[in-house]
C-alpha cells in the first residue's frame, strides 16, 4: 500500500506540473514570435553562456532587427550552414525565418560579438553587451573533433589532479617522493596564491567546463590578494599570468570581479617603475615596495622580455578602469627603448633600469629577449593597427633579426635564430624562440607590400618546420629546451642541460598560427603528433610532467605540471583542433601566456571610443 501511495504522488507531481505549466506560463503558446523577441538581434549559433534580457528604452539604430545583423568579417565571402548535426539555436532560427520570414539572420555566424553598449557617464568601469564564445566545434570533421576532445580530456586530467592535489597552490608537483602536492617556484614568491588557477581560467571558459570555471572563479574572488605577500615576486610573470588572466576572464565574461582583481595585481606591481628611466626592476616585495634586479642579471639590469612584455595588459587594464597610470607607465617605458641606440639595430637582452644604458651585448629571439619582440606587433594588432609607432620599432627589428640572427643549416637547409653576443654568433636556438615561426606569419598580414608578406610567411614557416624537426629528431618526439646547429648535429641538443622539456607550448604556438592562416594539414597532423607524445611521456597518474632528457624513452621526470600547461600547451592544441571563430584574429590577440585580450574598435569588449 506505501508503495501504491508513492507512484500515486509521482504522477500527481507531474500532472499538476503539466497543467501548471501551460495555464501559467502563456509564453509557451506565443510560438516563436516571442522566441524571436527575445533573441532579436543575436546570432543564432549561440553555444557558449547567453546573457539575461535586459529591459531598455528603444533605440532604432540598435533595437531594429533590419539593423542587428552583424556582418561577417572581411575574410568571409558567404556563409552557409555548417553540415551535419544542427544545435537547437540553429535550428529555432531556422523556425524563426520560416515562420517570420527574416532572411537577415544568419544560420551560423562566424563572429558573433554584439555591438557594444552605453558607457555609463562619469563611471570607471565600461559596459558592453556579454560576448557570445562560439564553441568552436569542427562539427563536419570527426576526427578533428575527436582529436580536439583528446585534448579537452587532458585539460581535465590535468585540472583534477591539481584540485585534489594541489588546491589553490601554485602549480602541482605530479611525481615526488610524498606522492602528488602543491609546488610554487621563486617567480611566485613560494606563497600560495592559486597560479594554476588563475592560468587555467579562460582555458576552461573556452572548453566549456562551466563547473571547473566557476570553481575556479569562487577561489579568486575569496582568496585572490598580494595584501600581506612578503616576499620577491616577478613583475613579469605576475603581469604576464595574473593580470593577463584576470584581464582575460573580464573581457571573456564581463564579470567586474576579474577587472578589480586586476587593478590589485598591477597597484602592488606600480613601485616597481620608480626609476630614473621609467624602465621597471624585476622583482618587487608586494608589502614593502622593495623592487631589485635578479643578481645574476649582466651589471644588475633588468632583462628585456621582461620591461618588453607589460604593454598589452596595462593599456587594456587603463582602458577598462579609466585610470591612465598603467597606460602611461608603459608609453613612458617604450619611448625610453626607442630613443636608445641600438648596436646593429638589434636590442640586447640587459638594460639598467637607472641608467638606461645597455648591459650585456647579447641579442635573442630565445630565452631573456623573446616576448619583447612579440609585443610590438601585438601592441599594434591591439590598437586596431593604428599605433604607427608600435608597428614601426617592429618592422625595424625585425629587419635587424633577419640581417644579422637569421641564418639556414648546412645540410637540411633549416632556417633557424642563432644567438649573437658582441659580434660572434652562436648557431644555438632556444624552444622559447618557436614562438618566431607564429611570429613571423602573423605579422606578414600587416604588410600591403606582397613581396615583404611572402618574405615574413616563408620566414615563419622555416622556422615552424625547424622546430618540428627538433621534435622529430629525439626519441620522445618532444622537442628539447634548446638545440644547435653544428658541422654534426642540426636542431639536436648536444649538452645535457639542453635536453630537458617542462611542457613548453612555444612550437604548438607556431603550428597554431600557421594552421589558421594558411590551412596547411601538416600543422594538424604536426600538433596530433605532439598531442600522442605528451599522452605517452609527459602524462601520468596524477596529472603532467616535463622530461629531463627527451632522448631518453624511460628517461627521469622532473615532476612538474607547470601552470602554463593550462594557459598556453593545452590551449593551443585545442585551438588548432577548433574552427576560426573560436578567438578569430580579427578580434583578439594573446598574450606571451596566451590569455586573450580583446582588439580595439572591432571586438565590444574594447570599444573604440576608449
């Protein structure tokens, strides 16, 4: 009899739900006229997170859905739906223009960021509609999916492990004596302040995995603070990974508890340009306001990557907040570096922050010079190409690297980027000056001259397919930390301190440009490769290491899941298995640790009248 009375309530529960439901909720019978009211004026392949509808005045220049339909970027002629499975956005749009005959809505939009919004008078914080994140999905190709979900599922493995082992530590040790813990090199001042976590954030935003995300976000918002951290902490890296990241999260989700963050990051970060030349020191103790140099820096100078890679964030970060000091800090900075002779036209790697004078005459495009570079272009990506200046010290260096580091191996013929100190060259390229292949290939689209374009992509592609060669020649078929062109050995590591791998994304970084601008399969059959040898060597039981000798098949580990592992290796591998409008390049531009950043003028998350 219980169990009579118990069926009896379930299907109670159910008939007054029904019945509840259709007398109480009249919207379910408006059909798709008011479907279509709510939507109005969104593209309808809405797969990543839709904002609430919010009441507001009419603006005919706005509210008209004759006038809603954002255009598709300049590289796409015509659009058609995507074959295969439909998402239940695409096909309630497809109802919709059936039903209303609108012909304006597309079946699938490419980029579909709205036009921003009001920007609320006299506020600090700017307003704009939240950004719709396409999913990115290659629906039309299975195995790219599968590849692509490969990778997702190692985010995953990588991300719980961290949780459960290392939670709101820095990076976790994977492998050590005790079993699996938290880990936190000298760059984060050994305190726990969860760099995994904040690296990881616009990953799992991007994958989809909501509930990794919204942890990960609930630690920032309860944890995240430098008040109190008495200790050296990198003003590089936390700009690079905690300002990027938080940055990226804002303009990803438009949630103003990542954009104060940020500001509390960059203010403890501010005492460390207090110098006579505006070019900041290296470290810096968040308490005190103590800044220094790295005593092992050439005559204590700070290194160029570092002062070269601040430009992006703090000028987004004043943009947003309507506070000029981070903007002005990094002009003042750039204008230092330019009006500085350089010897043959290149930058060396030490510069003293009091003086502005050169350290050391060593020239790279590897480790201590790499990201400088980098940002010159990226500065002028981000400004919607119109900073004049950032694109000329960009072309001018790069012309210098290409006369006097550019140089082609003997045998195979691979070009590569030597290191110069004073005038002697050593045929030597890091991992970390991979980056140069993508580098080359993206800036090649900022030139009109056809013949300056092609040079640049060939350049970018010589260098890709030299790094890949590094890779294909160990037996790991991971690429060393460094390797060397000699009358013997070409892109091979020859000393033993050269031979290790700490999950470095640096070639994944250059497969992923080149795969989006020229559609060459080798990229994705190059990153596929990667992705099985990082399955087979690098991953464990409790989550990812590096290899300390990528020669050796049952070499030793160093038991280290880098934090960058979340934000730049996994990232780009899933980006190269994802279609272009998954971070399109027209709007976005990433960081040195791959954390989007929106581009003035053509992404809403930065408007152009700021």
């Amino acid at each position: 009899m219980r169990e009579k009375y118990i069926l009896f309530l379930i299907i109670a529960t159910f008939v007054v739900f029904f019945v509840g439901g259709f007398f109480f909720l009249p919207e379910l019978k408006a059909g798709t006229k008011y479907a279509y009211s709510q939507f109005k004026g969104i593209g309808p392949d809405l797969t990543g997170i839709i904002p609430p509808v919010k009441e507001r005045s009419h603006r005919p220049d706005v509210d008209d859905p004759q006038r809603m339909v954002i255009p598709a970027p300049d590289y796409v002629k015509h659009v058609e739906p995507r074959p295969g499975r439909m998402s239940d956005m695409q096909r309630l749009a497809e109802k919709i223009r059936a039903e209303m005959n609108i012909s304006q809505i597309h079946a699938v939009l490419p980029t579909p960021y709205l036009e921003s919004q009001q920007k609320p008078t006299g506020a600090s914080l700017i307003s704009w509609t939240p950004l719709i994140i396409p999913s990115g999905e290659p629906v039309s190709d299975l195995q790219t999916v599968q590849r692509r979900n490969t990778v997702k599922a190692m985010m995953k493995h990588a991300w719980d492990n961290y949780v459960e082992f290392a939670w709101g530590e820095n990076e976790l040790r994977s492998i050590s004596p005790e079993g699996p813990k938290g880990h936190s090199p000298s760059i984060f001042g050994r305190t726990k302040l969860g760099a995994s976590i904040i690296d990881a954030m616009d990953t799992l935003y991007l994958m989809g995995m909501k509930d990794e995300f919204n942890k990960g976000k609930k630690w920032i918002q309860d944890n995240l603070s430098l008040d109190g951290v008495n200790a050296d902490i990198s003003v590089f890296e936390f700009n690079i990974r905690f300002i990027g990241g938080l940055l990226s999260c804002y303009a990803l989700t438009k949630d103003e508890m990542f954009l104060t963050k940020a500001e509390s990051v960059a203010q403890k970060l501010l005492p460390a340009f207090d110098t006579p030349t505006g070019i900041p020191y290296a470290l810096i103790n968040p308490s005190t306001g103590y800044a220094k140099n790295y005593a092992w820096a050439s005559s204590s100078a700070s290194i160029l990557s570092e002062v070269g890679s601040l430009h992006l964030e703090f000028l987004y970060l004043s943009e947003m907040t309507g506070n000029p000091v981070y903007k002005e800090k990094v002009f003042a900075l750039r204008d230092t570096l330019d009006k500085i002779s350089k010897p043959n036209g290149l930058y060396p790697n030490y510069i003293n922050p009091k003086t502005g004078v050169w350290g050391q005459h060593h020239m790279s495009m590897g480790a201590l010079g790499d990201s400088f570079y980098e940002y010159l272009l990226k500065t002028y990506l981000q400004s919607g190409e119109t900073d004049t200046t950032a694109k000329r010290m960009y072309d001018e260096a790069m012309d210098a690297v290409i006369r006097h580091l550019l140089k082609t191996s003997q045998q195979s013929h691979l070009k590569y980027l030597a290191d110069m100190k004073y005038d002697r060259m050593e045929h030597k390229m890091d991992h970390l000056a991979c980056f140069a292949g993508g580098l080359f290939a993206l800036g090649s689209r900022t030139f009109t001259d056809e013949l300056k374009r092609k040079e640049h992509m060939d350049i970018g592609a010589g260098i890709t397919n030299t790094c890949h060669e590094s890779y294909n020649r160990s037996a790991t078929g991971i690429g060393p930390e460094s390797f060397r062109f000699t009358e013997s050995f070409e892109a091979e590591a020859v000393r033993l301190n050269e031979k290790y791998y700490i999950l470095r994304p640096e070639v994944f970084e250059a497969y992923f440009v080149l795969w989006r601008l020229t559609k060459d399969q080798r990229y994705r059959e190059w990153a596929w490769e990667a992705v099985q040898a990082l399955e087979k060597y690098c991953r464990v039981e409790h989550g990812y290491t590096g290899l300390k000798n990528v020669y050796k098949v049952n070499g030793p580990k160093d038991g280290v899941q880098q934090s960058f592992l979340f934000a730049e290796t996994l990232k780009y591998l899933y980006l190269i298995f994802s279609d272009d409008d998954l971070l399109p390049f027209d709007y976005w531009v990433l960081n040195t640790e791959a954390h989007p950043l929106p581009i003035k003028g053509k992404n809403p998350a930065y408007p152009a009248n700021n």
